[in-house]
C-alpha cells in the first residue's frame, strides 16, 4: 500500500527541462542518451531537429510539422501545435504557446508564458462560436527578436528583425524592425538603434550661441500632450449622443470616433477612456452598408454613389479612418468592401482615366488613397486580392517622369494639386503596399519648390492637410534616396517652432495654425491627429523620432501595412 504522506520527487530533477540553455553542456550521458530516444521518436512522426536542438519531454510537443534548428530548444511545458518552423539558436521558454502556421528565425527569444497564435476563429453572427470555422495567416517572427514574458501575438503579424517586444504587449499588427514594442495593443516607443531617451530635462540649450534642438522641442511638445491627452479627448465627448465631435459642439461624425481612437493609441491611453474597445468595434462595424462595403456618414443607413466615386470624399474616407481604427482595436470590418473588390482590369483602368487629374489632382489622389486601402483590407481580412496589380501598373504608365507626381500646377495654387494628390495617391498605394515610388528624386525636388510657396506656408497660413503633404512625401521618398536630404531637414527644423507654438493646452491642435481659434483653426480632433503624425514625421527627417515615444499606427503610419 502507498504511503499517501511520502515525498514524490516531481520536478527536482527537472531543472535541466526549464534552464535548457544548459541542457548538452550540463546533462549526464544519461539524460543525453534519453534526450536523443526522445528526438527520435519526434523525428519518426516527421520531425526535423537539427543537431543540439533540444525538446524537453515536460514540453506538450503535437506538431504537423516541426522544424527546429542547431542549438534551439522547447523548454518544459511549452505548447507546440501546427505547422511551427524554428531556426537556429532560438528559445521557447517554460509555459510558451506556439501554434499555427508560425516561422520564427534565428537567435529569437521568447519568454515564459507566451503565446504566438497562428490562427483565429471567426465570429460571424449566424452561427454559435464553437461551430465557427478556423482562418489562419500565419505568424512570422525574423531573426534576433526578444519577445518578453506574457506577451500575446496575434494571427497575421510579422514582426520585423532585431525587434523587442516588452512584456506583457498584445501584438495585432505588424512591427518594423528594430522596433521596440510595449503595451495593449502594442505600440512602437523607438527605434532599438538609438539612444534610449531620458526622462531628465537635457541641458539648457538655448541663447545665440546654442540654438534651441528641434528635437528636443518635439520630445517636449509630445510629453505635453500625452499628460493632456486625456482632456484633449474629454472636451469633445458629447454624452447626450454617445459620441465624439471634432470640436465642442459640433455634430458627432464618424471620422470624429476614429480620430480619438488614434489619439488615445498615440499617446498611451491604449482607448478612449469614454468608451470601452468591445463598443467602439461595435460601434463601427455596424455601420457598414453589408451590400456595398462603405460606411455611411453618422446618422445615415446607406451611402448613395455616383459610378465608382465610392459615396464622395468625405464618405469614402470612411475606408481609411474606420479601417484602421478597428485594426488598432485588433479587429476588422464585418463585410469586404465589394464596391471595390469590382474594380478590376478594365473597369479599374477606366475609373482612373476618368479622374480629374488635370483639374483636381488633390481629388484624384484622394479616390486612389481610398480604392488602395480598401483593397489593403479585402486582401487582408477576406482574401480578395481585387485589382491592386492594375492599379499599381496604371500609376508606373502614367506618372510624368519630369516632375515625378500625377497631375499638373494650376497658376491659382501652384504646385498644391499635383503635391498633395501624390501624398494622398502614394500614402493608400506604394506606402501601404511597402512599393517603391518610380521617381523619388523628382518628387522631392517638386515637393521641396512646393514648401516655399508662401501663398500656403507664410506665417499662420498652414493647415494640416499641407504641411502632412510635404512631410510625408519627403520622409517617402528620402526612404529610396538621400537626394537632398540636408535640405529636407532642414525644412522640417522651420516647422518646429510653428508646431509648438500652435498647440492649445488642455485642447490639442487647431486644423490650420492661425492664431485666432475660429474655424478650421479651432483646437479639435482632427487636427489634434495629424499634427501629432506630422510630428513624427517631422522628428524622423531630423534623424530622432524614437525621441517622441511614439510613432503613427493608424491611418497616418509610415511603414506597411
């Protein structure tokens, strides 16, 4: 009979199955010896472990298949399931989930207590979960990647080479290399090459011999607003509607909800502290128009077109600002967006002749911007590739190789058409997609003899919408070449001291920087947002955006999607 008081040696002698770093310097031939039975019998079910590789057999090891490279090892009780590929000198430590289709380079660390999820249910309403399919992406993770402790990644990210994902971070999109991630959801805090910024105030450097640091201010300006971020985002919360205005009293708008959804991403409130993530999905999946793919306007049931206008601008630009702000919150649009998924071939072609491009290169650029990110989120969530190839091919055919935009200068407003269009054109296509532009040098020597028209940038005479336009196309295009660089940056050092001075404490950023808070120049969301993008972009042309303790992951980001 057993003694129900006796001691049971449990996981004394397992230490080797959790530190297993250590296993083939450390273990008697012993355990060596039942290590190699052990790999046998994985690589006999298909298998293939490379040489120092180690599995422990407290691991719960069921995959499909498994590739696990030389000197890379699954520590006790981790959970591998799936189609998992691991390369060399990697780690899964103790409590690990890895399951799905998964890719993981070399030299990765993955903490205890992790989980990579390469796959997801699906939810749709017609049916209980448990009877609901399975869909699956894919994780890829790229070689010298620290992931932490309790971290969670979600079904369809890569996460970039030589990145660090704090603990704790729930991953839903993909991670540029040598991003350092935290936070629910994840957000990047600064490039893992430089410098970690500090908290302490730097040395005074101001007077006529030590001018003030560009970005210094811009690190400044963005700790001021996320200590007021939360009032920024208060004042335009109207309770009687249950919603966001752009500015106080205004009429709630859709666009108003996603940009606080971006602000609050931005500056670390992770949502708005007015409405919990599970409404605002609600909130805006809803209101998709399940025929078409569109989202109508706040208060309205459908959304009218005319040909493939996509519902106008305001309404189409519902695609961008409502996409991206449920892809901050993890989650996607209920239905694809058909509208432009029939925009393929020929009726694709004929749609982009038929934009104004010699009259409204803006407006055209805009109905670009909004077909490309439509068809971002068909590929991404429902699996229709639509017609991205005869609209990336259009745009090669037809760019005026000379100026390197779409579109011609009218002598009313210069070279604004052309330059704004190709920001709004190049953001929703070659930036969305990770494309190259075809004539980077020329854009930035149009770009750059845009910024010193004086009809839009003289003092108090800027909005958003034309510095973005110039802030963007130079930091794109600087990506493919160094083609005036020092000129870029020294543009974006001009704009510093406009910046500052025009934010309104406890109220955000007006859309247009004049002083006298009427109008569009009234403190309020939407200028709140891209000011704040604007500052990013500003901070990288002057090499120092891991500075701000932010980056863009909305609808203004600068890496691909």
């Amino acid at each position: 009979m057993n003694d129900p008081h006796a001691h049971t040696p449990g996981l004394a002698g397992a230490e080797l199955d959790f530190n297993a770093w250590a296993f083939w310097s450390s273990a008697d031939e012993a355990r060596q010896q039942a290590q190699r039975r052990h790999q046998q019998t994985l690589t006999d079910r298909g298998a293939e472990l490379a040489d120092r590789s180690f599995v422990s057999e407290w691991a719960a090891c069921f995959p499909d298949t498994l590739t696990l490279g030389a000197g890379s090892y699954l520590a006790a009780f981790s959970y591998v399931t799936g189609d998992v590929h691991i390369g060399a000198r990697s780690s899964v430590n103790a409590y690990a989930v890895v399951r799905g289709r998964v890719r993981i380079g070399d030299g990765v660390r993955i903490g205890a207590h992790t989980s990579l999820l390469g796959f997801d249910h699906t939810f749709a309403p017609d049916r209980p979960v448990h009877s609901q399919p399975l869909t699956s992406r894919g994780i890829t993770v790229g070689e010298d990647v620290y992931i932490g402790s309790h971290v969670m990644v979600l079904d369809g990210v890569t996460i970039g080479a030589h990145s660090v994902i704090g603990a704790g971070a729930v991953v839903t999109k993909d991670v540029p290399e040598w991003s350092i991630m935290v936070g629910n959801p994840a957000r990047r805090v600064r490039d893992r090459r430089q410098e970690h910024p500090t908290t302490a105030p730097p040395p005074p450097r101001t007077g006529p011999d030590r001018p003030a640091d560009p970005v210094e201010t811009l690190r400044q300006l963005a700790d001021r607003a996320r200590s007021e971020a939360t009032d920024v985002l208060g004042r335009c919360w109207n309770p009687d509607e249950g919603w966001f205005t752009d500015t106080p009293g205004a009429a709630p708008t859709v666009r108003a909800l996603c940009d606080a959804v971006e602000i609050a991403d931005l500056l670390g409130l992770g949502t708005p502290p007015q409405l919990g993530r599970d409404e605002i999905i609600t909130a805006l999946t809803c209101r998709q128009d399940p025929t078409t793919g569109l989202i109508p306007a706040y208060g309205e049931q459908t959304v009218t077109q005319d040909g493939p206008d996509l519902g106008g601008g305001p309404v189409r630009y519902h695609l961008l600002c409502v996409g991206y702000a449920l892809d901050l919150l993890g989650a996607r649009l209920a239905h694809p967006i058909t509208a432009v998924d029939a925009l393929r071939g020929d009726t694709m072609a004929a749609a982009l002749d038929a934009q104004p491009w010699a009259e409204r290169a803006w407006g055209a650029g805009d109905w670009v911007d909004c077909v490309g990110t439509g068809l971002l989120w068909n590929r991404l969530w429902f699996d229709r590739p639509g017609g991205l190839d005869t609209l990336i091919g259009w745009l090669h055919l037809n760019v005026d190789r000379r100026s390197g935009m779409w579109g011609a200068p009218h002598a009313s407003d210069g070279l604004r058409q052309p330059v704004n269009g190709f920001y709004r054109l190049t953001r929703g296509t070659f930036a969305q997609f990770g494309l190259s532009l075809p004539e980077p040098e020329r854009a930035i020597d149009t770009t750059l003899a845009h910024a010193q028209d004086q009809r839009r940038f003289g003092t108090g005479r800027a909005t958003a919408c034309d510095v973005l336009d110039i802030a963007h196309p130079l930091w794109l295009a600087g990506q493919q070449s160094d083609h005036r660089r020092d000129e870029a940056r020294a543009w974006a050092a001009t704009q510093v001291p406009r910046l500052t001075a025009a934010w309104h404490p406890g109220q955000g950023f007006g859309f247009a920087q004049r002083s006298d808070q009427h109008g569009p120049a009234a403190p309020g969301l939407q200028g709140t947002e891209m000011w704040l993008a604007i500052t990013w972009y500003l901070a990288d042309l002057l090499g120092g955006s891991g500075a701000l303790g932010y980056e863009p992951r909305g609808v203004h980001r600068p890496w691909a999607r």
